[in-house]
C-alpha cells in the first residue's frame, strides 16, 4: 500500500512526516461502544479521583478557595474538552492526542506526546490503585471489626510522616481484576464500568446530602489563606484528576459512528464531572475545617461521614461505593493506555507485540498483560504523593498538543469533514493552551525535571527503534506495509 499525504509530498526520513487523517492501516478492533456507554468511560476515569483522592490533597494548599481551584482546571478542561471534540470528529483513531499529534504535527513530536500519554495513564492508574486501598480497609474495620496490617496497605517508603509498609497489596489485586476484565473484551468492560458510575455518583450526592446538614459557612471566613499562589497549586494538583476527558478519545476505534458519538460523550462527560466536583468539594468543606483535611489521603470522605454523623454506616456505605467505583477509574485509565499502545505499535513505533489482537475478544491481550504488570509494581511500591503531580503534567502537555492541533488543522485542511467544530475559534484553543500553561508553570521544579528526563529516554528510543521500524516511514519509501502485517498478524 502507498500513502499519499493531503498536503505537499513528504520525505520518507523526515522526523515531522505526517500520518494521513483517516489512515487505519494494520490490525483493527470491533466498534462496540455507544454514546452513553462511552461518556460513562469519561466520568468513570474522572470522578473518583478528583473527590476520593485529591480533594484532601489540595485543600490544604489553597484552603476553602479550592473552590476556585475546581473551577480553574474545569474551565481549562472545557476549553481542552471542545478541541478534543473537534479533534475526535476529525481523526476519528484509537491513540488519542497521539494519533492527533502524528496527524498535525509530525511523527517525532507524535512521540514526545505518547511519552506524556504513558506517564499519564501508567501513572495516574497506578495513583488510584494506591488510594483505594485505604478505602478497601476503612470498609473491612467498618463491617467486620477486621484492620488490614499496615505492611500490606503501604509502599517501603513515602513523604516525611506518612506511615509506610512492605507492599500495597490491595493496589496490586485492583489492578490484576482489571486486567481480566479488560481482556474479556472493550464492550462487556464498558457494561460494568456504566454500572459503577452509576453507583459512585449516587455514592456522591449522598455523601453531599449528609455534609450539607453539618454545613458552616465560617469554614469559608478565611476563604484563601494562600493567595493566589495557593490557588493556581491547588488548581495543578487537581488536573490530576480531568484525565477521564484525554480517556474518552482513546476508544475512536471501537466506538460505533465515531464522528458524533465521541464529541458527544466527550462534552457531556465534562458537565457531569464539573458539577459533581463543585457539589462534593463545596459540601465537605462546608462540613469540616479546611486545616483537617491535611493528611486525609485515606478514606477522607468516609471519615468526614463518621464524624457528622457519630457512627460507621454512612462512612461505610460511601466507603462500599468508593471500592467499586474507585474500580471504574483504574478500568478506563487501563484502558486508555493500552489503546495507546496499541495504535504505536501499529504504527511500528513499538513492537508488534502490542498491537496482535485476540481472535476470539478482538482486544490487544497481550499489550493488557504488559500494562497490568508495570502498573502493578508502580502500585505495590510508589506512595500517592509522588504519584499525582506526574499525571499532571502529562494530562496538560496533551491538552495543550490537542488545542495546536485543532489550529492546526483548521488551516491545513479546511474542507476536512468535521462533526462538531470549536466555538470561538480561533479564540478558544488559544485560550486553552493559555489556561494549561499558566497551570504548568505552577508545578513544582521536580516534577519538571522527572518529566523532562522521561520524555529524553523516550525520544531517543524513537530514535533507535521507532523512526526504523515507522508504518508511515516505509509506506513512504512505496513499501506495501499494510498487506504484509496483515497476513503476519493473521488478519
């Protein structure tokens, strides 16, 4: 197969050559998935990590103003929300802000992105897995009288104060049940994990319902005890948590009329997260001083529940609902980076073994079981804290590449079919890098630093293996790539 490119003709060696949109050479997945199954994958990546983990993070860097902080990342996730759209109608692939990036961009900033992508997901599902543990124990002492020994609940080590153990073995068990789910197949995982939502936002709106009746509006009095600063730190922290948006335009190939559904699912995913944020941060911090949340990383709204209410039932059901829907965002965060995976290798930036697809289930197993593996050990010996700020600045950097691509390809290609077209435009994405750089220039120095080293290791990698082996570098060259990876992969 030759390819031909919509613009001018590109070398076959170039480090910016450009996959065609709409290009889906190679192995391909079944499009099982429908609107409001796929805008669940976006709640279900997004609320739980947000409320259950990050609030009590966050609180203390900015106080009752963490309010603002919620709306500050939700706005720029809004504007980040409607490139995505865009994006996702136009480029309608598995691989998310990669495949955009390797259709606007080129193919060696492509790669800089799935750097960002792998640290995103890997990191982001492995922080989850870590904080549902302490949700796991708060529930077996609450209906069994039964505590988990600390040694199988902590990583070796940990910030100044934080109580460690040997292993975080709940963490490591979480993921491994993902890891079966997902390999049934991509519909019957977006089943269950609609089912979970379900249960964690009623979980929520209770949670909420019980906070308001202890609610004080002088826990509001010393509103930003931080300035401005605090604000913007808090506000970093919590883009942690507006992952599931980046989760929802992975699945573009196993989405059913993709051009509509993902646009859909992706804007209304965003109304749903935005609203119950604001309502569950406004709720517990009406209900409990702000200087009490620091060191809650654990349970912290079950204990929020156990202390309004005087007894365990309540902190018990929410902490029943954060074991299940805590569940839903490790599913799609798994799920996302396997996609990812999966449209590298088929573009011969990794090896073909993470994009052979099962016969029987049509999902890349074997890519599932190598994600499954990494997470688990980051899981089992990686403490949250230094987990959070990492997925951060991944989840930026791709919202910022979707924003440029959007202009990108506006101007490139301005007959390209779009389903749903950015508002405001060219105003919008402008604002959205704007809004994610301002957030990015308040993370710390370190995580700065880790980043940079991570995406160098990973670019030079593309420099030994990826730009050789590149799908697109041979269909340059007038290889008929397609045929023969097709009947190598038994297609």
């Amino acid at each position: 197969m030759s390819i031909q490119s919509s613009s001018s003709p590109q070398p076959a060696g170039s480090l910016f050559r450009r996959m065609p949109v709409g290009d889906r050479h190679g192995p391909q997945l079944k499009r099982s998935i429908g609107t409001f199954q796929l805008m669940m994958f976006g709640v279900g990546a997004t609320v739980g990590t947000g409320i259950f983990f990050v609030l009590s993070s966050a609180v203390p860097e900015a106080g009752p103003a963490v309010v603002v902080s919620f709306l500050l990342a939700g706005f720029a996730a809004g504007l980040a929300a409607v490139c995505y759209a865009e994006m996702a109608s136009s480029v309608p692939v598995s691989g998310s802000t990669y495949s955009y990036a390797y259709a606007t961009l080129g193919e060696i900033v492509a790669m800089g992105v799935a750097a960002c992508l792998l640290l995103e997901y890997g990191v982001s599902t492995a922080a989850v897995a870590v904080g549902w543990s302490g949700y796991v124990n708060e529930a077996l002492v609450n209906i069994t009288g039964i505590e988990l020994p600390q040694a199988i609940l902590a990583a070796p080590f940990g910030v100044p104060g934080q109580e460690t153990g040997l292993i975080n073995l709940p963490a490591v068990l979480l993921v491994f049940m993902c890891m079966m789910l997902l390999i049934r197949g991509a519909s019957e995982s977006a089943k269950v994990n609609t089912v979970m939502v379900v249960t964690k936002l009623t979980v929520l709106v209770m949670f909420s319902v019980i906070a308001f009746t202890a609610f004080d509006a002088d826990h509001f009095a010393d509103f930003a005890p931080f300035g401005a600063a605090g604000v913007s730190a808090a506000a970093g922290t919590i883009f942690f948590s507006f992952i599931g948006l980046d989760a929802v335009s992975t699945a573009g190939d196993e989405v059913k009329d993709p051009q509509k559904t993902m646009p859909r699912a992706l804007i209304g995913a965003l109304f749903i997260v935005v609203a119950v944020y604001l309502l569950v941060a406004f709720s517990a911090i009406g209900a409990q001083p702000w200087t009490d949340f620091e060191g809650q990383t654990e349970a912290g709204l079950s204990k929020i529940l156990e202390i309004i209410t005087g007894n365990t039932v309540w902190a018990t059901v929410l902490a029943l609902g954060a074991v299940i829907s805590i569940f839903s965002v490790t599913l799609v965060t798994m799920y996302g980076q396997t996609r990812i995976l999966f449209a590298m290798g088929r573009d011969g930036m990794l090896p073909k073994i993470f994009s052979k697809v099962s016969a029987q289930t049509q999902v890349p197993v074997n890519n599932t079981i190598i994600v499954a593996i990494v997470v688990a050990i980051l899981a089992a010996f990686v403490p949250l804290d230094y987990l959070i700020d990492m997925v951060s600045i991944g989840t930026l950097t791709a919202f910022i590449v979707v924003s440029l691509g959007v202009l990108i390809l506006r101007y490139r290609q301005p007959d390209l079919p779009r389903a749903f077209k950015v508002p405001g435009f060219p105003v919008t994405p402008i604002l959205s890098i704007l809004a994610c750089l301002y957030i990015l220039a308040n993370l710390h120095w370190y995580t700065w630093l880790l980043f940079a080293c991570w995406v160098a290791v990973f670019l030079v990698f593309y420099l030994l293996y990826g730009r050789k082996h590149s799908v697109l570098g041979r269909m340059l060259a007038g290889e008929d790539v397609e045929v023969r990876d097709n009947a190598e992969e038994g297609q």
